[in-house]
C-alpha cells in the first residue's frame, strides 16, 4: 500500500497498477492496444507480448509466452478505473503532441514500447525514495506484482484452476508448484 501511494503520481503508475490487479506479465501489458479490452464481455483479451528480436530490438509479437498465454482476464471497477485514468493521461500526451500511442494503451515516457529496464528502474527509483523517508520495503522488481496478485487471489479464496488461466499457465501443476505455499495460510 505505501509502494503505491509513493509512486502514485508517476508517469508509470497506471502500468504497474494494472500489473497489480491482474496478474499480467510486463510484456502482455506494454502489448495491450485498445481494442483488447472489452467492456461488453467484460474482460481482457491477451493475444499478444513484447518480444526481442535477434538484434535486441524491442517489437510487438504476434503470440504470448504460451498457447495457454492466450487467454481473457476478467475485469472488475478497479482494473476499468485505471484504464480510465490511462485513456485520460493518453489523450493529454496526444492532445500536447507529445507522443503517438498508435492505439496501444501504455507508452513509454517518448512514445516507444514499454520494457522491462524502464519498469524496474522506476519500481527502485520508489522503493529508494520510500528507503529515504524511513519506509523499508525490500527490493522487488516487476514480476512481484504478478506475484503478489497470485498470493492475494488465493488468500481471498480463489480457486487454483482459474488462478492458472487468468495468469496463462500452460497446466495447473505449475500454478499448484509456484502459489501452493500459499494454501496454507488460507486455512487458518
């Protein structure tokens, strides 16, 4: 909670919100164009990701990490409030001639493909600001917000099946081998 009052204002706060809520990995989020999100069935459609090529330069792929990447995330009041707040900061940026965001919902801070360095830069950037304010948080880096939203879905009672379709593992072991530590908490 205080990582994300601290980083509240940030250019990439909306991103690392979104991560949050609902389990994406980084590169299916810096994918995301506008026609993904789809308010009648209410639901996020993940076709696609951020992949490298053989040079090292960064593009949009055709396909997730898997088959099983492909898949609908639900959406609920917080993850449509924050693309909300992502459609007005894009139509400022586009209205000041800033950038164009060639329909994708994330940018980076000029325009190109969001990637993971900027992400993890930013998250430590605020980890060190809350360090000089006499907050602690150890280091993470983004991958921990899909992490985190694993760990909090189960606590809330979250059934590990759908937990491994919203997060577009290919079989429920894996889901089971990385989050079952969770389960005993939740029994309490």
């Amino acid at each position: 909670k205080k990582f994300m009052e601290q980083i509240r204002n940030d250019f990439y706060y909306e991103f690392i919100a979104l991560l949050l809520t609902t389990g994406m990995r980084q590169g299916e989020a810096a994918a995301l164009t506008w026609s993904d999100i789809d308010y009648k069935q209410n639901v996020i459609h993940i076709t696609k990701t951020v992949t490298y090529d053989e040079d090292g330069k960064i593009r949009i792929g055709d396909t997730p990490k898997s088959e099983a990447g492909k898949r609908d995330i639900p959406m609920n009041d917080t993850i449509k409030e924050i693309l909300k707040a992502q459609k007005r900061k894009n139509a400022l940026m586009q209205d000041s001639d800033v950038m164009q965001f060639n329909n994708r919902i994330f940018s980076a801070v000029y325009g190109g493909i969001i990637n993971s360095f900027v992400i993890n830069k930013t998250i430590a950037r605020t980890l060190l600001s809350l360090e000089e304010q006499g907050t602690h948080i150890e280091h993470f880096t983004a991958h921990a917000l899909r992490d985190t939203f694993a760990t909090r879905y189960i606590e809330q009672g979250g059934n590990m099946q759908t937990l491994k379709t919203i997060l577009g593992h290919s079989s429920l072991s894996m889901t089971m081998d990385l989050y079952s530590h969770v389960l005993p908490n939740t029994k309490q």
